[in-house]
C-alpha cells in the first residue's frame, strides 16, 4: 500500500517535471523547419532560420541593443541595490522594514499599469526609444533582485570579522575591501546574473518604450510572433535555451567544485 | 583614581560608539537614497500619472471610473482575469505542492534534478515560453497532431481560455514550488511519525500535522501567483482570443490603440488597486508563526 502511494506520487512528480521542461524543448525541432511555418512536425531539415538570424540587420540589431542594455542595467543595479542591501542592514530593523517593502514592489506593480505609467513619462521626457530610458525603467525592475540576493548573503555574513578586522588596523573601507566583499560576492554575483537576465527578458515595459531606432531582442521575438508564423522565432528560442542552459551547468560545475573544496 | 579612570575611560568608549551607530545610521539613509530616487521617478512618478490622467482626462471627475463600472463588456473581462487567475492559482497548487513535498522528501542527488526542473523554464525568456505554447496548442500544434494520430477529433486549445490558463499554469509554476518548498523543508517530519504511532491514520496526520505546517507555504505561494497571473500580458495575449482577454490587454489597447489615457488609465488603477488590497489581505496569512522542529 505504502510502496504503491510512493510509486503514484513518484510518477505525478515525474508529470510536472515534463510539464515544466518539455514545453520549451518543442522549439528545438521547429528551428530546423524547411518551410516557412510554425506547424507540427516539421516537414524536413534546415539551417536557413539560424542563417536568418545572424544576417537579418532587424534580429541582429535587436540582439545588440537588448545585450547593450542588459549589461548597463546590470552594472547600475548591482552597484545600486547593493548598497541599499548594505544601507538596510544597517538601519534600524522596523525603518528597514518598511523601506525593504516599499522597494521590492517594482515585482508586485501589474507590468502593464507600470508600462503605461512609464510610457507616459517617457513621452514628456522625450525618453521614448532612448538608451537612458530603456536603463533606467530596467534598472529600477532590477533592483529588487539584487537587494534579495545581497541580503541573503549578508544575513549569514557575521559581522564580528569586521571588527576583527578594525581591531587589527584596518580602516573601514580596507575591512570592506578585504574581508566584507570577497565573502559576500557570490551574492553579488548572482544578484548581477539576476538583474542582467531581468534586463534580457523584460517585455512590458520595452513594447511600450520601444522605436524603430532601438528594439530589444523580446519585443522583436514577439512582434514576429504576431505578425506572422516565421521560424526565425523558434531558431532565437533554441540558441537562448542552449546560453543559459549552459551558464547555469558552468554555475553549477563551480558551484559544487567549491563545496568540494 | 584607578576606577574613575577606567570609568571614563569606559565612557568615552561608550560614547564614540554610540557617535558611530548615529553616524553610521545616518549614512545607511545614504546608502538606500539612490534605489529611493530611482523608485520615485520609474515607479512612483508613473503610477502618479496613470492616477491622475484617470481624473484629469478629457475633464476632471469619475467619469472613466462610471464608464469603466457601467459597461458590462469591462466588468466580464474584469471578472474573468480574476477567474483565470485564481483557475491558474488552483492548477499551481494541485501542481506544485506534491511536487514541493517530494522535493523535501528525496535524496540530495535527485533533489537538485527536480530543482534544476523548476529552474530551468524560469530561466528560459518568457516569450520563448510562450511561443512554446503556441506551438504546442495551435490547431495544426504538437497536442492535436497527436490527438489526431490517436484517432480523435482534434480540439480547439489555442484563443481559448483553457488554452489560456494551461500556458499561464506552466509559466507561473515555479513561483508556487519554490515558496512551498522553502516552506516545507523546515518541517519536521517526524512530527508526522508522531501521529502515526499516536494512532492517526496517513490521511488524518497529514490533514492535522502535515498541512496546517505547510499552510504559510501555500498562501505565500498562491499569493504571488494569483498577483502575477492578475497582470499578466504576454501569455494571454498570444494564447487567448477575443473570449480570452484579460484586464491587461484591454488597458494597452485603450492606451496604445484607442489613445485614451483617461479610460485605460482607470483601469489601471483598478487592477493596481486589487493588487494591493489582496497582498495586504494575504501578507500576514503567508508569515510563519513559528520554526517548527525547534526545541520548544
């Protein structure tokens, strides 16, 4: 009875793994179709859309300038959000309460409510389209991840090594140098990954801000999508899910290296 | 003379100490004002304007509100994007909470496989996710080739709601699992043990121990679900139809297509409105009373 509940659960866990894995490899086999056309199975084999990809001047450009704003908007939100992180460890625990919460929100706003509000900005600003606005609306979504990531890291980090630190003559900002950043970096790290895929993914805000003269690579992906069945999508798909599929195993192989050691 | 001098000395330590907290304090405001400043301008300022231009446009008043509450073409797709959401909340949850107790549940080798499960759609672009979907529920797609090589009559998936919220169920998955689970492997499962050997049946220890532990997990999970499954635009844009529409694409279409700032604009405020009212509803439900497995 126990062994067959155990076996039942087994195969149901194994049903939602499939459900959230499987979805996104059905882009794979579509990145290969012959025709021109997003209908199941493809019908032979070629290399035209990845050909496609890296020749058409709307894709690659759109690729460039997401890539663009992605590493600026990381770089702005590490360095932002990890000196609130900082800032907030550091306060009083009911200020940084409520500070903590009224800066995380950008993650619970409705993207639209919040696209439509920057948009409207924007249009005043005459920020449309712009790198600055694009940077400065990513940066702001990103934040949020990098404070969670940091806090954690500092949550565990113990604070006494600092006054070690200063009792031994290190000023403050050789303690900080030394000792505090290299062992808070892995939450650095990843909260730089975080606001850099946040960056890279984002869409709602990018289709409203976006302009012919900058476009990033989500909004081109969905614009194809609607506008017509063109495999190109599935190729962009398949090269995204190989990246970060590698990056996570190379985080993975480093990560567990280091546990070893 | 000896202790006076220590007490001083005592004093003046105290005393640079506490200057340094104050000062220490004070710089920490510093340390948070930019993530302040830029949360004023890219959040604050925005959602300042959708409000007002609310009021303001054309002329000042509640008239996008009584235009918003008097047409019922609003009000079914208002209460549809809470139907699809709370269908998308409900199939996360039957989805994910087996799947987050078998996580806690397994050995450190095949835990990090189903981790890797969760993470792995996480990571992949959203849009990508969702061209996934398309591909798969379209008509000609991979779900009714199969259908119909089994020998029955293909079914209609994509534009319709079904469609709408299996996509929205998948894309919204990992944010159930991962709160249940952090929920979860603090739970003591011995406690469970406990009721059995007391004389509890499998079914009424888990019903009396197991769920009501868990219960933070499940509110915190279907919290974050249903607020993300409220705005979301993408996936029921590219998977829904017109019987599908969600509060999210009417408000881009009244701004982008329509140019009415003022009627898109009250909807805006109304679906920022639930936002905030249901977090402040669940935020205390989703709080862990206490750490289980402690001594006490």
């Amino acid at each position: 009875m126990k062994q067959r509940g155990r076996i039942l659960l087994g195969l149901y866990c194994l049903l939602v793994a499939v459900w959230l894995v499987a979805p996104t490899i059905v882009v794979v086999p579509m990145s290969f179709n012959d025709k021109k056309s997003l209908a199941f199975p493809p019908s032979g084999f070629s290399w035209q859309w990845y050909q496609n990809f890296f020749t058409s001047p709307e894709w690659s450009a759109s690729l460039v300038g997401s890539l663009k704003v992605a590493v600026v908007t990381a770089v702005f939100a590490t360095v932002i959000g990890t000196l609130a992180a900082f800032g907030l460890d550091r306060m009083k625990s009911r200020v940084s309460g409520v500070l903590r919460a009224l800066l995380i929100t950008p993650m619970v706003v409705p993207g639209v409510v919040l696209a439509v509000g920057i948009y409207a900005v924007y249009l005043d600003m005459r920020l449309v389209g712009t790198m600055t606005g694009f940077v400065l609306a990513h940066t702001m979504l990103a934040v949020p991840f990098v404070i969670i990531a940091v806090s954690a890291s500092l949550e565990v980090f113990d604070k006494r090594l600092e006054t070690a630190a200063a009792s031994l003559g290190a000023t403050r900002l050789t303690a900080f140098r030394t000792v505090t950043l290299p062992l808070i970096a892995p939450g650095i790290l990843s909260g730089l990954l975080f606001a850099f895929v946040t960056s890279f993914d984002e869409i709602i805000v990018a289709l409203f801000i976006t302009s012919p003269y900058l476009k990033t690579l989500p909004v081109q992906i969905f614009s194809s999508i609607t506008r017509d069945a063109d495999p190109t999508v599935a190729a962009v798909g398949t090269l995204l899910f190989i990246t970060t599929s590698l990056v996570i195993g190379a985080g993975l192989l480093i990560g567990s290296r280091q546990g070893k050691r | 003379m000896a202790t006076r001098a220590i007490d001083s000395r005592n004093t003046v330590s105290a005393v640079a100490a506490d200057d340094r907290r104050r000062w220490f304090r004070g710089q920490a405001f510093w340390l948070v004002a930019p993530a302040l400043l830029l949360l004023v301008i890219c959040l604050g300022l925005p959602l300042a304007i959708v409000t007002l231009r609310s009021f303001s446009e054309p002329q000042w008043g509640w008239q996008n509100y009584a235009w918003f509450f008097g047409t019922p073409v609003n009000l079914t797709v208002l209460q549809r994007t809470f139907a699809i959401s709370a269908w998308v909340t409900l199939v996360c949850l039957i989805a994910g909470y087996p799947y987050a107790y078998v996580m806690t549940a397994v050995g450190p080798k095949m835990r990090l496989v189903l981790i890797l499960c969760v993470l792995v759609p996480f990571w992949v672009s959203g849009v990508v996710r969702t061209l996934a979907w398309v591909i798969l529920l379209q008509d000609s797609g991979v779900i009714n080739s199969v259908i119909r090589a089994v020998g029955l009559s293909p079914v209609k998936l994509i534009r319709t709601q079904t469609g709408v919220v299996i996509g929205m169920a998948q894309v919204l998955l990992p944010f159930m699992i991962l709160p249940l689970y952090s929920v979860m492997k603090t739970i003591d499962l011995r406690l469970m043990q406990a009721a059995r050997s007391l004389g509890a049946s499998p079914a009424r220890a888990f019903a009396q121990v197991y769920l009501p532990l868990s219960l933070p997990g499940v509110y915190a999970g279907a919290i974050i679900v249903f607020i993300l499954a409220l705005g979301f635009y993408i996936t029921p844009a590219l998977l829904g139809g017109p019987r599908s529409t969600m509060l999210s694409t009417l408000i881009q279409n009244q701004v982008l297509s329509l140019l009415n700032w003022g009627r898109g604009g009250a909807m805006g405020v109304v679906l920022l409105i639930a936002t905030f009212v249901l977090l402040a509803l669940a935020a205390p439900l989703s709080r862990q009373p206490h750490k289980t497995g402690s001594t006490r």
